[in-house]
C-alpha cells in the first residue's frame, strides 16, 4: 500500500523520512490517527508513543513536544527530540527516571519551578523506556 509519506524531524536530524500506511501519535487534543485521504490538519505533539505502520509491521518512536501537519498525504512531524525504538538507550534513560524520582523526592526544598521540570522528565524517561521495550 503505502499511500502517506511521513517525516519525523527533530532539530537535530531527520529521525523517519518513509512512506507508510497508517500512522498513530498522541496529538495535544488526545491520540490520533492518519489514513489515507485524511482532511489538512494541524496539532500539537506531546510527549508519548508515535507508531507507524507499512505492510503491516508496525515501528514505534518516542517523540517530545512539538507539532504535527497533514495535508496531500504527507505527515510533517516536527518534534524537540525523537528517538526510533531501536535507538533508545534504555540505560540511559532509567538513569534519567532515577534522577528525576530523586528530585521529586527532594521537592519540599525546591523551587515549585523544579518540582514541574523534574516531572516532566520523569514523563519524558518513562515514556522512553516504554518504547524502548518495543524493539521490532
Ligand atoms: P537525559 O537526561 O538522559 O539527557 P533528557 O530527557 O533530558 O534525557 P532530551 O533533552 O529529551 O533528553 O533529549 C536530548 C537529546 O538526547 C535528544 O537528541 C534525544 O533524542 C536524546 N536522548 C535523550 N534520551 C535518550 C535515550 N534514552 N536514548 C537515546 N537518545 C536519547
């Protein structure tokens, strides 16, 4: 089949550049997927689980914030950081939850400002590990 093209794209690099079938990504509005001759839209990306499918095997990438536009069956993803499943260091990424649990731990000597940024971090390392647990 492969009828859409999609672009995942980070400041630092082109992440996917492939055409696809089908696509689902946790939209700001809530998860959201794409088939073909999908209406032009925009939405926020937050961060979670964007996966994507050709021939029926699916891909799994973990993306941040950023945005996403679909119009003429191309799905421009554009996103802080994003990682292919296979590419997440998942050492890495408990060492990240750990730092983050610690922070938390220690919030009633931080400024609330801290507490919020170690959240989302915690956030940020969960979902990660989570993809990372999706090799395909
Ligand atoms: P860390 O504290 O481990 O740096 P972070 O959540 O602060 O994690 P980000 O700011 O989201 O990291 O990302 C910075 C860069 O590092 C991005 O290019 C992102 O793709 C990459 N990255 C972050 N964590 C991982 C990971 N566990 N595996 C692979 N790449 C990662």
């Amino acid at each position: 089949m492969a009828r859409l093209n999609l672009e995942v794209v980070t400041p630092e690099k082109i992440v996917v550049s492939e055409d696809i079938d089908t696509m689902v990504a946790p939209g700001s509005l809530g998860e959201f997927g794409i088939l073909e001759g999908h209406a032009p839209f925009l939405t926020g990306i937050i961060p979670g689980e964007l996966r994507y499918s050709l021939n029926d095997k699916a891909q799994y990438i973990s993306v941040t914030s950023g945005f996403a536009e679909i119009s003429n069956d191309k799905i421009s993803v554009l996103v802080d950081a994003a990682e292919m499943s296979h590419e997440i260091d998942a050492e890495r990424a408990a060492a990240a939850r750990d730092r983050a649990q610690q922070r938390l731990a220690d919030k009633s000597k931080k400024e609330d400002i801290d507490f919020l940024r170690a959240e989302i971090a915690l956030k940020r390392a969960l979902m990660r590990i989570k993809v990372s647990e999706k090799k395909v």
